[in-house]
C-alpha cells in the first residue's frame, strides 16, 4: 500500500507574504501534485482518494479500480446556493467546490459516511449511469476515547482550565451553522438559578460571544476552552453532565461518538446526519428549540435516564468500530 499526499515545493519559497501563500499552495496542490499521479497512475491495482475534498484527483486515474470517501457534501451545497447548508462560499470557493463535485461525479465508486450525504449527492447529480457503485459505510473515531476520565494524564495547566461542575458542553467550531447560540440562549432559559456552566471547547469566543461573557450577569457561567489536548478533551467529556450538539447541519458528527464513548449523555438537533449518528443513543430537539433542549438538560438530572442514555450510547458506538469499518471497505473494494 502506498500512501500519497501534495508536498510543498512553490508555496515554500522564500519572500512570499503569507496572505498570498494560501492561494501560492494551490499550485502544488492543482497543478504539481496531479502531474505527479498521472505519471504514476498506472502502477497502482486500486486507488482510494480517503476524502471527497480531494476527489479531483479522479482526472488522474482510469475511472475503473477508483473509490472515493465522500464525508459531506455540505460546502458544495452552499457553493451552489443552497442556504439550508448554513456553509458560505467564496468565489474561489465556489470554483473549488465545482471541480471537487466533477471529480466524485466521476469516481465509479464512491463510499458516504452517512444516508444524509449519499441523499445530498442524489440530488445534486441525479445519480446517471448504471456502472456506479455506492455503500454507506460510517467511519471510526480517528483517536482513542475512554469513560475513565484518569484514563489520560493532564498537565497542571490543564487541570487549571477543567470548569467547575456541573457543566454543559459543546465541541467544535465557532462557525454559525454549530449553533454555538443556543447554547448561550438555553443557559439565559435555565436561569440565574440553574447550577450549569457553558462550556465551548474548540474555537475561541466569537466577538459576540465575549460581549456575552463580559457584559451579561450569566457571562461567568460561560468558559471558553480554546482547542484542548485529545487529554483535556476526553476529561471534558467524561465529566460533562451533558454534550449538546444543535448544529443546523453535519456531514458526520464525530463529537457525537466521542461523547457516547465516555458515557457523556448527548442531547442533539434533529438535522441532516445527526440522528443518524448518534442513533438511540441521544434526546434530540429542533436546532431553535431552546425549551425543549432546556427539558432534556433537567431530564437527565434523573439518574435512571441518565443510565439509559448512556447505556444506548455506548451500544450505538459499537457500529463504528475500526474492524468493521475495515471490513466494510474491504468488502466494497473487492466488489467495485
């Protein structure tokens, strides 16, 4: 097996300001790298492209013996008008997004994490040609995840930055569609009262965020914990007495494993993949149902729901375990 990636050559060179090396790096990744793969093209039984991102790189290979991994169609969706994605484009974005769709168009494989983006897909293409072959197959978590919240060793600072409990808590981005605003407004709905903090781990406050935490009598109970170690992470989770998860749309919706691996109950919004993902294992309400999330937050005060949920999540991850992944593939490869 041998594994390719672009390698830097252009975008390297000395004196190049930093705010045109981004666009600089597109001519190793455009034009250097495939250039590389077609002169190598032939030499390889089975070419897998792991992430749709990169599916232009089908132009460089015989459609037969070619599967591409297609984890969420979410910023073609935006790049093509669609607001319902809650992903904005740029106009080289857009471009981007445009080759990325003709070159899974023309995979003749294509594996999808979830039904969620494999019906994306069947909308955006309408899905021609009888000699495509597709499969759902879910994918692994990409790091160890363990309910023992010793189970990883954190620095002092670390251990610093671990909020008092009991806590509410929300990882990824600050990007709009993460919802990270319901989780402010269901900390207002819960009250001065409400023993709960807030906890954002990922990216740092936005600027509205920290007018929140600067200026509202409810700003103390925010915490911002800006990307934590896979360690503080896995603490984070293990201690939470809830992961919420109201994102407006996913591709996938990796937390949601991670969360139901440490036995941290999960309450998630009821789009695109989520359900999906989390399955049984999670109380769901709409991304703007602030009550209905505040219901479930107070619900699993009872320690019998709490047990359940949990138990449901952690029979739920075992569809994603590595093994059967990698059979999965296997299987699918074989038959493509």
């Amino acid at each position: 097996m041998t594994l390719k990636s672009p390698i830097a050559y252009i975008s390297l060179l000395p004196g190049i300001p930093a705010i045109v090396r981004k666009y600089i790096a597109y001519i190793d990744k455009l034009v250097l790298f495939p250039l590389s793969l077609l002169l190598s093209a032939r030499s390889f039984d089975l070419v897998h492209i792991a992430d749709h991102s990169n599916a232009f790189y089908s132009f460089c290979f015989s459609r037969q013996r070619l599967i591409v991994t297609c984890h969420d169609l979410l910023a073609v969706r935006g790049a093509m008008g669609d607001s319902a994605a809650s992903c904005q484009s740029s106009p080289i974005g857009i471009l981007l997004q445009r080759l990325i769709m003709a070159g899974l168009s023309r995979a003749d494989a294509v594996v999808f994490d979830s039904h969620a983006t494999f019906n994306d897909y069947r909308l955006l293409t309408g899905i021609s040609g009888v000699s495509k072959k597709y499969a759902i197959i879910p994918i692994p978590l990409n790091a160890h995840f363990s309910p023992d919240p010793q189970a990883f060793c954190l620095s002092s600072a670390e251990r610093a930055q671990v909020p008092p409990q009991p806590y509410l808590l929300m990882v990824g981005s600050a990007l709009p569609r993460k919802n990270r605003a319901l989780g402010i407004t269901l900390l207002i709905a819960l009250g001065a009262n409400s023993p709960y903090r807030l906890v954002f781990a990922g990216d740092p406050l936005t600027s509205a965020e920290q007018i929140f935490q600067d200026s509202h009598t409810l700003g103390l109970y925010l915490y911002s914990i800006n990307r934590p170690s896979h360690a503080l992470l896995n603490h984070l989770y293990c201690q939470a007495h809830a992961l919420l998860f109201p994102s407006f749309s996913e591709g996938f919706g990796w937390p949601l494993v991670e969360a139901q691996t440490c036995c941290c109950p999960v309450i998630a919004s009821t789009t695109t993949s989520i359900p999906e993902v989390a399955g049984e294992g999670a109380l769901y309400a709409d991304p703007t149902d602030v009550a209905t999330f505040a219901t479930h937050v107070l619900a699993l005060q009872s320690q019998k729901e709490r047990g359940r949920l949990i138990q449901l999540g952690l029979q739920n991850t075992r569809r994603f375990d590595v093994e059967l992944v990698g059979d999965a593939y296997r299987s699918f490869a074989f038959q493509s």
